[in-house]
C-alpha cells in the first residue's frame, strides 16, 4: 500500500482529491473511511472554501432563506484526512504536482480530480457583466440582497432547466411583486413525461412564472435582454442558468479532455491518458452504456464512492471494479409547498410514474436532504462496505473493498 522510490524506501503514498463538491466529498470521506488512519496512506482534500455547499439549494439561498451550514474540516475531524484551503491554479499531471494559490505545491502519488463545473457566462455576450450566477453560496446571497432591494420590476431567468425552473418558481413564491419571466430554448421539463411536464407547467403558471420557450438569448445588457430575431425582454435583474463549463486546468495540464473540457475516463473512472488520476462528478466524461453521464449530485456521489473504492483496490494490487450508473428519478421542487417527481429509466428517460404536490415534496426533501448524514454514515462505515444512494435509501454493497 506504499509508494517505494528509487532507494527502495517505503513513503507515504499521497491521494489527493481537489474538489469539495458532492462528487469530491464522497471520495474524501470514503477514502477517509477505508485508509485515512492506515499507516503509509494520506489523503489530503483542497477546497476554496471551509464551507460545503449545497448546490441544489442555491435557489433557496438566493431567495433569502436560510440553509444549514456545513463546515468540511469538522466533518473530517478525527479521520486522518488533511483539509487545504485555497484555489486551485495549475495542475502538472506528468510531474503529479498541484498548485495552489499560486504560492504553494501540493505532490501527489493519486489525483481525485472533482473541481465540478460553472454557469457558462462566456458564450453569451454581455451575461458576464450583467447576470448573476449561481456558482455558490456568495454568489446566491448577492442575488437575494438585490432582490429585496428591489421592491418591483422584472426578473429574468434565462435557461429553462432545471435549475432555472428551481429559481423561477422560489423566486415567484417569495417575491410575488415581482414579475418573473423563464426564457429558454427547450420547454420547461421537456424530458418529462406528459403529464409531470403538463403539471409542473401549470404550478409555475400558479406561481405567476411567464414561460417563453423556443427563444434564445443573444446579448444581456443593462436592463434588457435581446433575444435571436431582434425582440428584447425588460430585465431589472438577470439570473443566468443556461449552461455550464468546467476548468481548462485539466485540459492545460494535458490531461486527455472531451469538447466541453471534461476528462475522458475510462470504465473505473482513471483518467485515459494519466491512469493515476480519477475524474468525478461534473468534472468527468463517463461513458455509460446510454450515453455520458449529465452532471447531477443523483450521479456526482456514486462517482466520488466508486473512485475511493477503485484507489482501495489498486493499493491493495487489485484491479479496479467498472463503474456502472442508472438514474431513478428527477426532483424539481416548484417553490416550498410543491414539486414533481419524475420517476426514470436507467437512461434518464421517463418512466410513466411520478409524483406530485405534497407527496412530491416530501419525497424530495427526503432524498435531497442535507448530505451530511450521508457523509457521517460514509465516516463511519467498516471497511468491507460502501453507501450508494439510491431513492432516499441507502444499500450496503457488500465485497466493494
């Protein structure tokens, strides 16, 4: 379980995951789990921020109300695993280097690479200098003290996925003032079956949400948004969700990326060209029998669990088990009192059941909860086991080691 150099000397063998999102927690905790207290073993998490931040509660977050906080060092307390605070500013896979900070380097032996990804504010002219994001808390925070401020006026949200869906229908809730208006290419819950897609339409047209679908932004300028074919739309505030990218820092490390930037893995989620990193969570172009994977924590959790799983078995010279997902559902709350639940196939494609209001709410606060029992379950374990969620549950997969 140790790396030897040239002496012949045995040394610490380094994993080092960079990324505290749902996908590089659950490698750390994992990892933390199976070999944080095991001599000749360090892992070693870097992260921006001592804050975890729940991504899928942003739009809560941005409407003013308030979130459980959770802080990282505290949960790793008493693990073995090392926390770093700082940014991330350059990655050389060939000589197995991090940088941070710009001021200091960081060696590793095995790269959990999980920085996840971002509002994609470079393909649209203007959304840069005139939209907010959602890319973390800070970020959601000034959203909601410019919408207090605000008093009346219009609120654009552009991209009708689902979180634009999620932050139109907190905002409207909240801030009934407002006028609220969803922009976006495709209908709002497109991939649904009729009939969730039928009622989560009417509960944000309940909410007073103006749908504009088949429409694409060209330009966000100040106070207005232009859209292809000339016609613009008055916006006092722009919140932009349509699309996401990740870091170049993986492609200007060399590390072998698709078109979007994201690193190619292979089955057990190594990096093909640098076996010796892993790639989760959004960060990752992972091949499934239907397709890459899309970015969700629903997927993000599984892929940081089976990466610690993977370094386990390569410590212990054996070969890394392939990575296998199917997706279950897609949760979309429609502010506090409503949601819909759209059951799925494995490949994401929708199933005829779903839920819907209060139940639909419950299901989801259920599965969406705070990921912090999960974690201190992961931190807990025995060593013979893993945690996948599945459904709000969680399954003991036996023989993982």
């Amino acid at each position: 379980m140790t790396t030897r150099h040239g002496s012949g000397t045995a040394a610490t063998h380094h994993v080092l995951v960079l990324g505290a999102g749902y996908a590089g927690m659950a490698a750390a905790i994992q990892l933390a789990a199976r070999v944080g207290r095991r001599e000749g073993v360090r892992v070693t998490l870097v992260n921006p921020q001592e804050r975890f931040t729940e991504r899928l509660r942003l739009p809560m977050t941005a409407t003013g109300q308030r979130v459980a906080e959770m802080n990282i060092p505290e949960l790793l307390r008493g693990t073995g695993a090392q926390f770093v605070r700082g940014w991330v500013t350059a990655v050389d896979a060939d000589a197995k280097t991090v940088r941070i900070d710009d001021d200091r380097v960081l060696h590793y032996d095995t790269l959990v690479y999980g920085l996840g990804s971002v509002a994609d504010t470079a393909a649209v002219p203007g959304v840069e200098d005139h939209a907010h994001t959602l890319d973390g808390a800070q970020d959601a925070e000034v959203l909601a003290d410019r919408l207090a401020r605000l008093g009346s006026g219009t609120v654009v949200v552009g991209g009708s996925g689902l979180t634009g869906i999620e932050s139109a229908a907190e905002i409207a809730e909240r801030h009934p003032e407002l006028d609220v208006v969803l922009l976006g290419r495709g209908e709002p819950g497109a991939a649904m079956h009729p009939k969730a897609r039928a009622y989560l339409q009417s509960a944000l047209e309940r909410l007073g949400v103006r749908v504009r679908s088949g429409v694409e932004v060209v330009k966000v300028l100040p106070g207005v948004v232009e859209l292809a074919g000339g016609e613009s739309v008055a916006a006092d505030v722009v919140l932009w969700t349509s699309g996401t990218r990740v870091s170049p820092l993986a492609a200007a490390a060399g590390l072998t990326v698709d078109e979007r930037g994201r690193i190619v893995t292979d089955a057990s989620l190594r990096s093909v060209s640098h076996p010796d990193v892993y790639a989760v969570g959004d960060a990752a172009a992972i091949l499934q029998g239907y397709g890459v994977m899309h970015g969700t924590c629903q997927g993000g959790m599984p892929t940081g669990v089976h990466a610690a799983v993977s370094i386990c078995r390569v410590l212990d010279g054996r070969r890394p088990k392939p990575f296998r997902f199917g997706y279950y559902h897609t949760p979309v709350s429609l502010g506090r009192n409503d949601a819909v639940v759209q059951f799925t196939h494995p490949d994401d494609s929708p199933r005829r059941v779903y839920l819907a209001g209060r139940m639909a709410v419950r299901y989801k606060e259920t599965v969406t909860a705070s990921p912090w029992p999960t974690y201190a379950r992961m931190k807990r374990m025995p060593a013979s086991g893993a945690f996948w969620p599945r459904g709000g549950r969680f399954t003991r997969i036996r023989g993982t080691r």
